[in-house]
C-alpha cells in the first residue's frame, strides 16, 4: 500500500515538473498522465519483474516508473539528452528499456497491441510458462483496427497477455461518445469470445488485483483478459494542447473530486497505515528527488550533432523475447 501510495506522488511530481520545464522552455513538450495514477501504480505492481514484458504507451511514466523503469531515463527522455535510451532522437516518454522487458513505445495508436500479442505469442511458442504480456492503450485506441487485429489473434491463439485500457473518456478533443456504439470498452472483448471487466480506476488496489488476476490466468494458459479502468485526464493531452477548449469546467471539477491521490492518501490514513505527517514527508522526498533528478540530468550531454543518422536504418537486431 505505502509503495502504491509513493509510486503515484512520483507520478504528480514527475508529471508537475514536466508541465513547468516545457513552460519554462526547457523541454519541448509534455504529456501529463495527472487522473492516471492509480491506474498506472496498481498496474505496474501486478507486473512481475525479470519476467514480464510491458508494451506501454504515451502516458505510461507511472507504469514504466512502477515497473523499474530509472526516473533519470524519464528525465534524459524529456531533456532529449544522449544519455537516453534513445539517444535523444524520440518524441518524449518514448523510451525501451530491454533489460527490465519494457519495450519501446510506438506513437503510432494501437501499434503496441499487435506488437504486445506478438510478443505473448512468442512467449507461449517457447513453452515459457510464467511470463506474461501486459498491454496498455487509452479508449480511442479501441477504435483503430489494429486493436481489432491484437484483441482477435490474442482471443483465438489464447496468448498470455493482458490488455489494460486506461479509459480517460477523452482522446484528444474526442469523446468516448464519439469513439464507440458502446462506450463500455470491457464489454467489447465478448465480441471476441474473452473476458472483460470494468474497474475503478482511481483505486490503486482494484487495478491492482484486477490485473494480477488477469495475468494469473493468462500465464495458466486462460487467454487474454480486457481490464478496463474508469479514470480521468485532469490535465490537457499534451501541453501542445488547451482542454478548456473542448470540455466544461464543470465536468473536470467534478471529476476532480475523486482524484486518486487524496482519495488513496485519506484510505491510508482512516485504515492506520500511515499519518498525515508520514504522507507530507513522502511528498517531500519524491519532490526533492524529482528535483535533483531534474538537475543532474539537465547537465547532460546533447547528441552530437553526427549522430543524426545513427538508428535511422535497422541493423543486426536481437529479437525481444
Ligand atoms: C494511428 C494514429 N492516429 C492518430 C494519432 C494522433 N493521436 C495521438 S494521441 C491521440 C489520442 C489517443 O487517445 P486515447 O487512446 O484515448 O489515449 P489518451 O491519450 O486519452 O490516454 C491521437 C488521436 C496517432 N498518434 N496515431
């Protein structure tokens, strides 16, 4: 509970920072995940390290951060320095870590899903038995037919591979409304003939459970598993995006209401497992480590400038799995 609880102040002062740096014309953008941490803290615990693979996208620092993934790596990606996974070369938070079985994000929506279901089907063929795939989109990746592809071939091949869509309601300016017939997401896995199940995603712990089980019966030889998680983006897309524009004040502060991170502090107070002044200090150190973070990372190096090439063609490459 406490590691869930540090994991999504992480995730708010990692996502503050990121805002104030692209404000202060240090970073050239940022995708805020603030409404997502609950999801992304219980998702990454249930993901087994030195095991699983993770195809993660765009709004995934929480996840990556929860499944081992360095802050410092989040930071060399914002800063696009050379010391990052990319070499500096990629879109922000689009970063691999192959060690730690976190694959490189794809910008391209729904890509990770084809990708994902490939690499549980690989799993499987290896006869490997406690691994397992998990795979993360927004809603209106539901909607590119590639999601159609991934969900389909994983349902009938029975992959272990568990698919989390983090349901923001919003993709961009579009809403779900606009995204769907049936804009209950877990209920489309039936039209595939696997299980899906709708959850509160502003508590960590339902996330949580939800997607240990799934992945329980996956790497069992159960199938995929659709775990949909009802949460909010209290933030703009990105901070190249202005949200007032296409949605009420007064739906933002009515969600605003139940925001993950006061809502689980306040279980973990009432339930006597830490104090307000436990909470204020584990705010305080995931601040301070931002920040240093922050510092070390900035004084790092840029690409130089003859590397622009390098990793534009493939070479020789090691499969993934
Ligand atoms: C195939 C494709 N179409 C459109 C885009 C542009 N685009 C980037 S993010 C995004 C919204 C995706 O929304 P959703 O999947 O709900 O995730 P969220 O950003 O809300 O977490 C779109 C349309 C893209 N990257 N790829």
């Amino acid at each position: 509970m406490v590691a869930l609880l540090r994991n999504m102040l992480l995730q708010r002062a990692v996502d503050t920072r990121g805002f104030q740096l692209n404000r202060q014309g240090k970073i050239g953008i940022a995708m805020g995940s603030e409404g997502h941490e609950a999801v992304q803290a219980g998702a990454g615990m249930a993901f087994v390290r030195g095991k699983d693979v993770l195809y993660p996208y765009y709004r995934n620092t929480g996840i990556l951060l929860a499944c081992g993934f360095e802050l410092a790596g989040v930071f060399r990606s914002q800063f696009a320095r050379a010391t990052d996974t990319t070499g500096g070369r990629s879109i922000i938070n689009h970063v691999t870590d192959k060690a730690k079985g976190i694959a490189s994000i794809s910008s391209i929506i729904a890509s990770q899903c084809t990708h994902a279901v490939g690499a549980a089907y690989a799993i499987m063929y290896h006869g490997e038995r406690d691994r397992a795939v998990l795979c993360t989109f927004g809603e209106g990746a539901t909607s590119e037919g590639e999601w159609h592809e991934a969900v389909n071939f994983a349902a009938i091949h029975r992959v272990p591979v568990v698919f989390l869509c983090e349901n923001n309601q919003w993709a961009i300016s579009t809403h779900i409304s606009k995204q769907m017939g049936n804009p209950n997401v877990a209920e489309h896995a039936a039209g595939y003939g696997f299980e899906g199940i709708r959850i509160d995603g502003f508590d960590p712990v339902a996330v949580y459970l939800a997607v240990k089980r799934a992945r329980k019966k996956a790497v069992s030889g159960g199938g995929p598993t659709l775990v949909e998680a009802l949460c909010y983006r209290f933030l703009s897309h990105t901070t190249d995006d202005d949200e007032r524009t296409y949605r009420t004040r007064e739906e933002v502060a009515q969600q605003r209401a139940n925001d993950p991170v006061p809502r689980f502090e306040r279980r973990l107070i009432d339930a006597g497992v830490l104090t307000t002044e436990q909470i204020e200090s584990m705010r305080k150190e995931v601040t301070q480590l931002v920040n240093t973070t922050t510092d070390i990372v900035e004084d790092e190096p840029l690409p130089a400038p003859e590397t622009l090439y390098t990793n534009v063609y493939a070479g020789p490459s090691e499969p993934w799995i």
